[in-house]
C-alpha cells in the first residue's frame, strides 16, 4: 500500500510520546509524577452532565445542523458577549469536534498549495502539521527567550505576497505567556495592514492569573473584524476535553466555508456533547473561575519551588497552566553515565533516572527547553520539582 506524501511526512507528537513512556512506566509500578497532561485534571462541571443526561433521556441522540444546535450558538454568542463584549450573529459561529477541528478546517478554507502561514515558536506543534497537510507552508518565527512575546518588526518583515494568516496562540501553549495590550494592538493592525485572517486560537483565555482581564483583540482593533476567526471551545476552560466541543466566531464567509466542509468530514459535533456544551457555557461560568483559582495556587507553587532551585531559568507565566524552563545550562552534561545533548535526551533521563515526566521544548519547535504542565496536585508538584532540582543538582 502507498501511503500519501501528505501522511508519510506527519511528525508524531512528543507530547503523546513522552505522556505515553511515563503512563507505562506507571502501570509497571513505578512511581511517576507526570507534569505531561496537556489537560485540566478535574472533573467537567456538574451542569454540562445533567445537560447531556437530560438531552439523552430526550432522544437528542440524532443529527444536528453542522454548525452547532441553535441554542448553543446563541450559548456561544452570549458568551462573547458577556466576556468581551463582541456580537456575533449564529451565522458567523460555527461547532465542531473540538478548536483542533476548527483549526483544521479553516486552514483547509484558507489555504491553497504553496501558501504561508506565519506561526510564533514556541508554538503547538499541530498548527504546523495541519498547515503542511494542506500543502501549504508554515513560516516559523521565534519569540524572545526572556518573554516569549513575537517580534512586530520580524512578523512584517516575513510577511510575503503568498501570505495568507498568521495564527496566535494567547495565553500561550507551552509559555503560558499573555500578550500585552499593546503588542496585540500592533500585530493586528499589522495583519489587518497587509489583509491577513487572524486565526486567533483563545482556548486558554480563562486561564490568566495575575492579570486580571486580557483584552480581546478585537476590542483594541474593532475594524479587524473581517480578518479574525477565534477559535474557542470548553476543554480547558471547563475541563471538558474529552467531549470534544470547540467554536470559531468569524467573517461570515470563511465560517459558512468551515460549515461546507465541515459537513463533507464529520457532519455536527455529538449532539450529546453539544448539549452538555450548553450547560457549561448557560450555567457552569462559576466552576471556570474556581479552577483557575487552583490552578493561580499551583501556578505560584510552582514558581516558589523552581525559585528554590539554584540556577534554574524559567519565565513567570501568566495564562494557561504551563512553565516553560529553560534547560540549555545543563546541556553537554550528564547523569550517572548518561549524556544529556538536547532536550528530548534530558526529558529520557529524567523520566528514567527520577520518574519525571515532562515534554521537551522541540515538540514545539523550540529546542533548549521543557514544558511542565501544572494540570496536577499541589503534593505532586512538591515532589516533582524536589526530583527535578535533585536531578540538575546531579548533573555533572
Ligand atoms: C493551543 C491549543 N489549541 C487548541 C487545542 C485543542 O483543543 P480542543 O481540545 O478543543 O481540540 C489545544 C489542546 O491541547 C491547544 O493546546
């Protein structure tokens, strides 16, 4: 059988790669604190359940529209409503499978063969594949080691005749950076300069600590509108991952393309889903908050015991629930005999030697650095981290 070239050059996800070892390792019994998970370890709100009972119990086990059940649209656009002060009509909403769908979908209506995407690393590692299995091509720009933050002056510079979106992730997955109002007030108004789509990927937008609103982009710059499609949905706000229920808000036509396509590939989202998606978004807004107030707890936990490490390097993130540690200073060096050269060597041996699990830095394209998901207890933190200073305390 020939495989398509479009399949055959798909690189697997290390995240899954790296939380697959570190599963294993504890069915075998051994002892693991995985700061791997890229999702919320509490349960889904109370209200999305009795939802998707109540919508079971009903036989609302059918087909939907393929964009969404109406009344979870009008959920969705009161949502934005209520949080950023946006208006959107249901003809500009679109739901599916999750913001990954969503995320394909408008790739796959924006892109053409040979067109460029421009991507901020340290960036989700499937904004790339998703853009090559489009045949289009994903322009890589780094963001400074000290803030993560892009650079404007570098993101014009790259910007081509054949450039069609540019895609930010705010907070951010794996820096758990938030842009200041400012920065992205000017990298809109640059997109909305050279007429490039937005894609706005905002699935971690309730979870900022420290900074007690991020702005939307589209209050700082209103006349953006036609340009931005935000991609949302319930997994990390609500802790609903494994429903699988994302939203994109945007320009009309592109959302009405996403709708066509999408009914070509899966049709609506699980109408059970969607329903419990509702009782999320109508009546759950005061679970959201009392997670991100854990996750605040675990985010300063983890500040104060990374701190407590002489020499480790890290920034202070302010959304999401990552630390991104910079881990170049213990490159070249080893561990009972066990040569650390890059990042993925270093997150094998800790996982090995100290049964730690973590992703490295080059699952997202920027090599040097680990991510540390903080979707844990307080007590695995404390002994995770106090493996992780005996580890680099080891290295030799
Ligand atoms: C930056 C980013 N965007 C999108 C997603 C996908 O979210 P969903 O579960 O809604 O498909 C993830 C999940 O890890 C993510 O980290």
């Amino acid at each position: 059988m020939k495989l398509s070239n479009r399949v055959v050059r798909l690189v697997p996800s290390a995240t899954n790669a790296m939380a697959t070892k570190a599963k294993e390792m504890r069915a075998r019994g051994e002892s693991v604190i995985s700061f791997t998970t890229g999702e919320p370890d509490f349960d889904s709100p109370g209200k999305a359940f009795n939802f998707a009972v109540q919508a079971m119990e009903k036989g609302e086990t059918h087909y939907t529209p393929t964009g969404g059940i109406p009344r979870l649209k009008k959920a969705v656009a009161a949502y934005y409503q209520k949080h950023f002060n946006l208006s959107y009509d249901p003809k500009e909403i679109i739901t599916g499978t999750g913001a990954k769908q969503l995320l394909f979908e408008a790739l796959g209506c924006l892109v053409d063969p040979g067109d460029e995407v421009i991507l901020f690393a340290p960036v989700w590692v499937s904004y790339f594949e998703q853009i090559r299995m489009f045949d289009g091509m994903p322009v890589v720009l780094n963001t400074g080691p000290r803030d993560f933050l892009p650079s404007p002056e570098e993101f014009e510079t790259a910007i081509t005749e054949r450039t069609v979106a540019v895609m930010l992730n705010n907070p951010n997955n794996p820096s758990g950076a938030v842009y200041p109002s400012s920065l992205l007030k000017t990298l809109t108004k640059i997109a909305l300069r050279h007429n490039l789509v937005i894609i706005n990927d905002e699935v971690y937008e309730r979870l900022v600590y420290g900074v007690s609103y991020a702005p939307h982009l589209l209050e700082l710059v209103p006349e953006a509108r036609e340009n931005v499609l935000n991609i949302n949905g319930v997994s990390k706000s609500y802790a609903m991952t494994g429903w699988r229920l994302g939203y994109g808000l945007g320009p009309e036509k592109l959302v009405k393309a996403m709708t066509s396509m999408q009914g070509h590939v899966t049709s609506n989202a699980s109408s059970v889903s969607q329903w419990a998606a509702i009782g999320a978004l109508e009546e759950a807004d005061g679970d959201v908050e009392i997670m991100r107030t854990v996750y605040e707890a675990r985010r300063n936990l983890m500040m104060e015991k990374l701190s407590a490490i002489p020499g480790v390097d890290f920034y202070r993130p302010e959304g999401a629930f990552y630390v991104f540690v910079n881990i170049k200073p213990y490159l070249g060096k080893s561990y009972g005999g066990l040569l650390l050269d890059d990042d993925v060597q270093f997150c094998e041996a800790i996982l090995k030697e100290k049964g730690v699990g973590l992703v490295p830095g080059s699952a997202f394209m920027y090599p040097g650095y680990v991510r540390f998901s903080y979707s844990c207890s307080e007590a695995d933190i404390t002994e995770g981290l106090s493996r992780f200073g005996d580890f680099v305390h080891g290295l030799r």
